[in-house]
C-alpha cells in the first residue's frame, strides 16, 4: 500500500484558491490518487480520483505529473463551507485503502 | 437504497454490554468496509468484505470484535464486553468494484456514534 505525505493543516481565505499537495512515491501501477473530504460528524465524501495529468469536475481540479509520485488538490475560490479535513489515497480495485491523517483546511472570513 | 446508511445513529451502552451496528449498503455494491474513528483522529480500518466473504480481518483490534454480512448485502458489526476505548465513530463504506477505468470510490455511511459509560 502506497504511504503519502500531505501538510498537517492549512489555512486560507475565503475566495482564494487552494492546493494541496500530496507525495506518494512508491504509488502503485494500478492506483488511481482519490481524494476525500470529510466534515465534522460525517462520514468522507468522495471529491475526485484521477490517474495521471489532470482531471477537473464541478468541485476541483487535480494535477498528477507524469511520474505519479504526487498530486494537487486544486479548490478554487474557497468558501467557509470548504472547511474539513481531506484526505489523499491511492486507491485500486484490490486493495483497502488507508486513511492518513489528512490535511485540515481552515477557511477564514 | 440511494446512499449508504447506519444504525443506530447513535448508542449509549454500559461498559461490558454487547453492541451491534447495522450497514445497509448501496445495492448491487458488492465490497463492504468497516472503519472507525475516535475523536479528532484518522479512519482506522477494521474489516473488509467481498461479498460475504471477509478476505481482511486484519484491522479488528481485538477479538471482542465481529462482523459478518449475510445475502451479499447488510453486515453487522458486533462488539462484545464493550469497554471505554471502543467510543468513537464507526463508519461504514461500500464500493462497486470495477473492471477497469478507475472509478473505486467508496461511498461512505454517517456513522454510529458509539459511547461506552
């Protein structure tokens, strides 16, 4: 199971754009980077998944470099409402993925 | 049904009582997983189920703890002789496994939110 690394914390504004990025070097053939968000007292929802370059749906962007070894979580134009912990996974159709910690993403007026 | 859904939403029980959680999850998704999550912590995996078999117990913390999932579809998890550190949220999650081009979103439940008193 590929091991990630993502920031701890981050804090932005409200109507910035935001990135977070993730590193997974030893990413796997076979996984898609997925990236989760989770509110307080719910369950995480899944925002968008993408194998390589970039995918873009009515929530966010994703960016993967060529080699796969990380990716971006673009969010733009952020809103209070964006405030939750998200989580990067690689994920295929074999294996459990692994919660890391996340990234808590504060949003200030 | 439309999304993945858990009961109890939540549960008060006295140390040393037996709690079962219920999932129903989306229909027609064939894998299952359990996961919980204390307080201000990251998901911990419990168990994984293919259809209904589990081919990865290995997350259950000890063997107070089970699970089974009947006709493909609901599961129960079981704690036994619950204890103070089995409060948290247990969350639930199904996927659709796909052949090929991605896609292996899980979708998760709200969770049961467990208290041991």
């Amino acid at each position: 199971l590929a091991k990630t690394t993502q920031p701890i914390s981050m804090d932005s504004y409200e109507g910035q754009e935001v990135n977070i990025t993730c590193s997974h070097n030893n990413i796997a053939t076979n996984d898609y980077i997925t990236w989760y968000q989770q509110f307080p007292s719910q369950g995480p929802r899944f925002i968008i998944q993408g194998y390589k370059t970039k995918v873009t749906n009515e929530v966010a962007s994703l960016f993967i470099p060529a080699d796969r070894k990380s990716s971006t979580l673009s969010l733009p134009r952020v809103s209070l409402s964006d405030t939750a912990v998200y989580y990067c996974l690689p994920m295929n159709r074999d294996d459990k993925i692994i919660f890391g910690k996340g990234t808590r993403l504060h949003i200030l007026p | 049904g439309a999304g993945v859904s858990q009961s109890p939403s939540n549960k008060v029980t006295e140390k040393g009582k037996d709690v079962e959680l219920r999932c129903d999850p989306i229909s027609g998704h064939t894998a299952l997983y359990w996961y919980r999550q204390s307080l201000g912590q990251g998901l911990e995996f419990l168990i994984y189920f293919q259809g209904n078999s589990a081919p990865d117990k290995s997350g259950l913390p000890s063997d107070r703890f089970s699970a089974e999932r009947t006709g493909g579809s609901v599961s129960t998890l079981t704690i036994q002789r619950t204890q103070q550190e089995d409060s948290a949220v247990y969350l639930c999650a199904s996927s659709l496994v796909q052949g090929t081009g991605g896609n292996y979103g899980y979708t998760f439940g709200s969770g049961t939110r467990l208290t041991v008193v």
